[in-house]
C-alpha cells in the first residue's frame, strides 16, 4: 500500500468504468493508494452540479475527474497522473528519453480520446473501421520498441493506464475493432493480471 502524505479525494461522475477519470482511478488503485471517492450522476442535475464545484475550486473548468489534495485542487487527468506519478517516486521514465517516450504516446491518448467523445453520441463506421485502427497501429510502433508488456518493456508508467482505458472504452461502445496489435493486446492482459487490477474487474465487469 502506498503512502501519501494526505488521503486524496477523487471527484468524478457515476459512470462506471468509462471517461477519463477511471484512468486516474485505474492508477490509484495499481498504486495502492488509499484514497476517498466522492461520485456526482451524470444527468439532469450535473450542470447545476458542476457550477457548484466550480464555486468551491474543486474544478475551475467545471468538469472532471478533479482531486482534492494536501490543500490543492487538481484537475485534467493526464496532469493528474504525472503529477502522483512524481508524487510517489514511479510510473514514470527514468532518463529524459523514456519520459519523452511516455509524454509522447501520452498526446497520442488525448487525440484518441478527443476523437472518441466526439463520435459517443454518433458512431460511425469510419472512427471504428479507420481511425481507431491507424491509432492502435501508431501507439503499437512505441511499444514494440522494448521487450513489453508495457511501454518501457516491464516498467509500468502511468501511460499504461490510459491506452488500457482507450482500449476498454472502446470495447464498452461498441467501436472496438476485431483484432487488436500483438503489441496492445499483451499490454491488455497484462494490465488486466495486475493483482490490484484483476481484483477491481472482478468487482465491475
């Protein structure tokens, strides 16, 4: 179990294993962290809702995942990942290389998810049969550079978690391709056998 100096607070919506935020829970989870969840409904009275935690800094977007800790309100979750990644000394690169390879295919994650919002309400074949496999071909080119399962071979980063999460949403919305990259397909497995994880599917799937 790791420890922080605080017991982080995580806001997010009710809205089981999608969204951004589960990545940042995903991590939390790995990581052993003990933290306290606070979740809001993902319906009519969300608007009214995010106005309010804006209101009290939680979120100066109004959106989330957002975590209140030692004293700071911290918001978008890539940032978010890097920030505990620093905070407990790991899930990150250790030479300037392997942190560039992790931001790098990080930006990669955020165009997808940019792309997978977009179509949520509208699916189309073209994001399923084109876009989503030009993306895993690309993301796959990073990790068949090492050994796997992860991006930088068996050193987890918190990379991980979010190509994890773009793959499994993408399954959840039915806009999943037939077969996935040799290369993503061990890092699916491999996440997924993780003890924390496989303990936390149990419980979700």
């Amino acid at each position: 179990m790791a420890t922080l100096n605080d017991i982080p607070v995580y806001h997010y919506l009710d809205i089981g294993r999608l969204g951004r935020g589960e990545v940042v829970n995903l991590f939390l989870k790995d990581a052993g962290v003990e933290f306290k969840t606070v979740l809001y409904p993902s319906d009519s009275t969300w608007p009214q809702q995010s106005e309010t935690l804006k209101n009290q800094g939680i979120t100066r977007t109004g959106k989330l995942p957002a975590i209140e800790y030692k004293g700071q309100n911290l918001i978008q979750h890539i940032p978010i990942l890097r920030y505990f990644a620093r905070e407990l000394g790991g899930y990150d690169g250790e030479t300037n290389s392997e942190k560039y390879v992790v931001d790098a295919v990080s930006d990669i994650y955020v165009d997808w998810r940019e792309k997978w919002v977009a179509i949520l309400h509208n699916k189309n074949d073209e994001y399923k049969d084109k876009y989503v496999p030009e993306y895993h071909s690309l993301v796959a080119q990073y990790y068949s550079d090492f050994e796997g399962p992860y991006l930088l071979g068996d050193k987890i980063t918190y990379v991980d978690f979010a190509i994890y999460q773009s793959i499994d949403n993408d399954r959840r919305t039915g806009t999943l391709p037939s077969a996935l990259p040799e290369a993503l397909a061990k890092l699916k497995a491999a996440i997924e056998e993780r003890p924390r994880i496989a303990d936390y599917i149990k419980k979700t799937e």
